[in-house]
C-alpha cells in the first residue's frame, strides 16, 4: 500500500492498519455452529498446556467454565433451579479430577 501511495507521489509519514473482528452475522443454529467450530479449535491447545502444566490448566479451565457458564444459570430463577443440579455435579466432579492430579 505504500509503495502504491509512493508510486502516485504522496508523501507517507507513516501507514498504519488497523485489523478488526467485524463479527458474523450468522444467527440461530449456524451462530451455535460457530461458536462450537471455535472451541473445537482451541481443543489441541489446551491439550499441550494439560500435558504441561495439568493442575495450572483444569484450574483456569474450570475458572473460565464458571464464568462463561454463571450467567447462563443466573438468567432466570427457573433457569437456576432447572439447571443448579447439573452445575453442582460438575463443579463435584471437576474437584475431584483436580484433587486426584495433585
């Protein structure tokens, strides 16, 4: 791009980019879709840092869960109580896996 403003005789201080995430602009399934494609590729990542460092890694994985997860039960009461038995058995069952590697 510089040298095509060059080429035309401007003078450049300097060039500069900015590179933005505009978003998708897909909705519904094809937005879930998405999202899912994106986490399966976080997956070989997270794998290395397991093999690495397992302790440090579940505990930021169940750390980043909670959070992602927490205004999914809080949205509603009724989403709260439908779903607070499967959020207590998996945060039980992510301790144990934690307390087990230690």
């Amino acid at each position: 791009m510089a040298r095509q403003l060059l080429e035309m005789g401007k003078e450049i201080k300097m060039l500069g980019i900015f590179d933005t995430y505009a978003g998708s602009s897909a909705t519904g399934m094809e937005k879930v879709k998405e999202k899912i494609v994106r986490q399966l590729k976080k997956g070989p990542f997270i794998a290395k840092l397991f093999l690495d460092n397992p302790m440090q890694t579940l505990s930021y994985q169940l750390k980043i869960s909670k959070r992602k997860l927490k205004p999914v039960f809080l949205k509603t009461k009724k989403l709260t109580k439908r779903f607070s038995p499967i959020k207590e058995r998996f945060t039980k069952a992510m301790n144990l896996l934690i307390e087990n590697i230690s």
